[in-house]
C-alpha cells in the first residue's frame, strides 16, 4: 500500500490559502471590467489604483511591525478577513456614475446627428444592431441641446427664419451659453449612415422649442445634445457614452466607489501580508516548501475564478450589462469557511528582541538585499501591468473582432484564463519551486522570472483572438509563482528570525510602490496608445531588466543564498569584515 505522510499542522494553512484566494481572486481579477462597467476610464481606474496602493503602502510594513512587537497576529488576521467579507456585501450596492446618452447635432446643407465610435465601444459597431425589419418605421427622438452662439460673420449671412441657423441665432441671440434648447428630431433607420468612425442620422423633421424648422443650413453649426428619450432602443444604447467625461470628483458615486475600494484593499493587503509570515512560521527550517503551500492559493483562484466567471455569464442572459454579484456572494460566504480555519490554525507568535532594528537595518547595507528588492518592485510592477489591464485589453480584442459569441461569454473566458494561470502555470510551479530553486540558485531564477514575463506580455501583441490568451498564461507559472516562492524563500534566509514579519511587510511595501508605478504609468500607456504598443513597451522593459539582472549576478552585486540562513549569511559577512581589517 501507498504510505502517504503529510503535516497535518499544515492542514489549516491551505485551507487558509484556498478560500482567502478564492474569495479576493475573482474580485481582483474582474475589478478592472466591474470599473468600466460602472462608466470609469481607463485612466480613472489606473490612478484610483495608485491611490489604492499607496494605502498599502503604509499599512503593508505597519501590519509586521505591529504583530512583531505587540504579538496579535492571530486577532489583526482573523479581523481583516472578517472585513474583507463585510465590505464584499456593500460592494454590490455600488452606483454606477451618470452615463449621458448623447449625440453630435451637425448643421451644414442639412442637419444630422452623429454618434462617434467611441461612444459605441460597449456595443456591435455594425448595422445588425438595427431590427431590418423597421427600417422604415418613422423613429422620434427629444433631444437636450447646448447653446453655441454663431460668429458675426456668420450671423451677416442670416436674413431671416428660413431655415435652422435662422432660427437658432434667433433663439439664442439674448439667452446665457450654459443654457439649453429642447429640440424633437424624426428619422428612419434607411436614411442612416455608418462609417469607420461614426453613425449618421439624417433627419426628416426638426422641432426646435415647439416650433417646426425647415432641415436646411445657410451656416455651418456644431452643438452636442442629450436624447432624454426615443422611440428606438436600438438608438438609445448606441447613443450612451460608456465612460464619464466630466470630473469624477465631483460625484459621490465616485468616492462611494473610492471609500469601499480602499478600505477593502487595505483589508486585503494586510491579510495576505500576515499569511505569508504565518505560513513560512509553520514550515520552520524549510521556507523553500513555501511554494507547496501556496499552490492551494492557486487552487482557490483558479476554481472560483472559472466557476464565478461562468455564473456571471449566466445570470447576465438577455442583459445588456453584466451581473456581476456573484462575486461579491461568493466572496462572502466563502469569509464565512475561512474564520473557521483561522480559528484552527496554531500560529506562532514573534519573540520580542532588543536588537531587532539594528539587524533590520544593517540588511540595507549589503548589496545583495539591495539588489534583490530592486528585483521585487520590477516583478511586482510588471505583473501589476497583466492584472490591471489584460482582461481590459481582452474585451478590446472582442470588440475589434465584432464577435458576438465571445461577448457573451467574455467572462468565463476571462475565468478560464486565471484557471489556467493557476492550474496550469502556477500549481506546478508553486508545487516544485522549491526543487528549482535549489537546483538553479535564487539568482538564476531572478532572471528567468523577468525572462518569461517579457516572453508573455509579448505574445498578448501578436494574436488577434482573446481565446489565445488562454495558453499564454501558463506562462504565469514562471514569471509569477516561481517569482512568488522565491521572493519568500529569500526574505525568510537572509532575514532576523524576531524580524521576519517586519522583512516581508518591507517587501509588501516596495511591492505597493511598485503597484502604484505600474497602475499610474500603465493606465496613461493603455489610454494614450492602446493595448498593443503598451505591452510591448513593457516586455521590452522586462526584457532590459532579465540582462541587467543577469549583468548583476556576473560582476557579483548579487548573491545567492540557497541552504543558508540569516545566522549563517550573517556569519560570512562578519568574518568576511574581519579579514578586511587585518589586511
């Protein structure tokens, strides 16, 4: 018979690991499509980002300090998971931002109304839209339009109420520019255009404040309007800017969204930031098994990932926007499981120390540590980057592609991307990190973590189907569970053991700076030049930081720790000292 031995002390640690990462992983991983949903840019939702990091920020490293010297590690962990399911409820209840349904009302010969191609991002940019059926049926619409005064030179032209200008200029000539004009326009589907750019509805009939006006132009005249109703919903979904353009500031939907986000990632920041701690506490002498517990973080993502993803799709069938509370259901009763698990796991409390500080602080001092948190805020910011943005970039390919299937079912395609970054990238790697670390070095691995990313972030440019995505994440396996294992593995060697919590919550820290680089700077590449250019920009710079780390490992600004401790490596530096001073 099979003699299977397991630690059965680890038991709680995985289950902590699969239901923390099954309950936070759809939710990071939908977030950025939950935001535009909601009507955020691209560029809004980068910079709240930032702002979110920069929370994390400051309570990464005050989450080990504090559990360093006041010894609560179990009460602080047990109540931010319990908050991170509380405040998963409100997330539900989050408004959306006013979202105008407006159109470009054009006078020239005659007066159309155009809808630009960025206000249809969110639907088919093609005519099928459109029942085939009405074409001919007589469509009206009332539209809210702003005042914009003609020029004098323009005004010369007029002579009398003949036509559009007339009567605009009329109407307009002794009211304030910030007021408006209540115009119902008739049309039909037949009499409509469609170009690269654009719709465009020539209209039949115009009613400017109760009055008919003659569709004719003697001067050219350019004014937006608001459709406050129309008789085609066809028109009216078209018509609708999916983003805010006005200042979000100004919104309380906004800092609603601001206030439940930021208190909800500091809640996340800090459990995984003390989980870490906890589970290489548990493993003692051998930190570089730290990956065999992780891949049950892994596990938890990738299964809720995939199944959330499908539920979301099914509950948002014959919807035109995606029901997305299965997440946060989800998120809460799987908090539920996990108190029970904490309650069960048997942590072990930091020993205070008196020169904590001084070993702390003499780290900063060698090269090696320099060189390996350097190393930490570029895998961090580069892996920021795929988070953020990748299922972004993934609903672009589907509108580009115009394919109706794939929108349909965009999120569990996007579920079945992250179950395949777990189960077939970062589960085999998290499992046998600790083998390739001890066979090719932590320095080594350093390099073919950056290595691999720039390899992945490149492949995103050349394909044209989202579906392709699905097996370039099993890259994810080396260029973020290896990168994970080590980054663990190394902190906990070369760090004090009264000061392991402090060590990893520096690393929360640097990895926070590098999360609000990589959400400020990524938002303004993706918005400024789109998703192609800006993740071949990034695996270029992943690929210059693979050379330098490798420049770095050749002049020896590097070192590996493999089989050494913090005793062991401090002894070394000691002697090594010593040796100096009597040469």
């Amino acid at each position: 018979m099979f003699n299977i031995n397991f630690n059965r002390k680890l038991i709680p640690i995985k289950f902590n690991y699969f239901f923390l990462f099954g309950c936070i992983g759809p939710i990071i991983g939908f977030l950025p499509t939950i935001a535009k949903q909601l009507g955020y840019s691209i560029t809004t939702y980068g910079i709240t980002m930032t702002f979110m990091s920069i929370i994390s920020m400051v309570l990464s490293p005050a989450a080990g300090i504090i559990v360093d010297r006041f010894r609560v590690k179990k009460t602080l962990f047990f109540i931010v998971t319990l908050l991170i399911g509380v405040i998963s409820f409100f997330f539900i209840f989050v408004p959306k931002v006013p979202l105008e349904v407006g159109v470009e009302m054009k006078c020239d010969s005659e007066i159309i109304l155009i809808v630009r191609a960025d206000n249809v991002q969110q639907n088919t940019h093609n005519t099928s839209i459109f029942n085939p059926e009405k074409k001919d049926e007589l469509i009206t619409c009332k539209l809210i339009c702003q005042n914009t005064k003609l020029y004098d030179h323009q005004i010369n032209k007029l002579n009398n109420q003949s036509d559009f200008s007339d009567y605009w200029m009329t109407t307009t000539k002794n009211i304030n520019e910030n007021d408006h004009n209540r115009i119902d326009v008739t049309l039909k589907l037949k009499d409509m255009e469609q170009t690269e750019s654009s719709y465009v509805f020539h209209l039949l009939s115009i009613q400017m404040n109760g009055t008919e006006i003659p569709v004719t132009c003697k001067c050219n005249l350019k004014t937006f309007c608001h459709i406050t109703a129309c008789s085609n919903e066809a028109i009216m979904r078209v018509a609708t800017i999916p983003t805010y353009r006005g200042n979000v500031l100004n919104l309380y939907q906004f800092w609603i969204f601001f206030f439940i986000l930021s208190t909800l990632s500091a809640c996340m920041v800090i459990a995984t930031t003390l989980q870490n701690p906890i589970c290489l506490d548990l493993l003692e002498d051998k930190p570089e098994d730290f990956g065999k517990q992780k891949c049950w973080a892994s596990t938890g993502w990738g299964t809720f990932s995939i199944f959330i993803g499908w539920l979301v799709d099914w509950f948002s069938v014959n919807k035109n926007e995606k029901e997305y509370s299965p997440v946060f259901y989800s998120c809460i009763l799987l908090t539920i499981c996990n108190l029970f698990v904490i309650y069960k796991i048997k942590m072990i409390e930091t020993k205070k120390s008196e020169g904590k500080w001084k070993n702390v602080c003499g780290l900063f001092t060698k090269h090696y540590v320099i060189a390996f948190y350097v190393w930490s805020i570029f895998n961090s910011f580069f892996h920021t980057i795929v988070t953020h943005f990748l299922f972004w970039y993934m609903e672009d390919l589907v509108l580009v592609n115009n394919d109706h299937k794939q929108r349909a079912w965009i999120k569990t395609l996007q579920g079945l991307a992250q179950g395949v970054q777990c189960f077939g990238g970062e589960i085999p790697f998290y499992f046998w990190s600790g083998w390739i670390i001890r066979k090719m070095g932590h320095i080594n691995c350093m390099a073919l973590v950056l290595g691999s990313m720039a390899i992945r972030m490149y492949l995103y440019t050349v394909i044209w189907n989202p579906a392709w995505i699905i097996a370039i994440e099993l890259l994810n396996g080396i260029s973020y569970a290896l990168g994970q294992s080590l980054k663990m593995s190394y902190a906990k060697i070369m760090s004090p053991k009264d000061a392991t919590n402090t060590i990893i919550g520096i690393i929360a820290f640097f990895d926070c700076i590098a999360e609000s680089l990589g959400s400020l700077l990524g938002s303004y590449l993706f918005d400024s030049y789109g998703g192609v250019w800006s993740f071949r920009f990034f695996a270029y710079s992943s690929a210059f930081m693979c050379f330098i780390n490798i420049l770095s490992n050749r002049f020896g600004l590097t070192k590996d720790l493999t089989n050494f401790n913090f005793v062991t490596v401090s002894m070394i530096e000691n002697n090594k000292d010593d040796d100096d001073e009597l040469h």
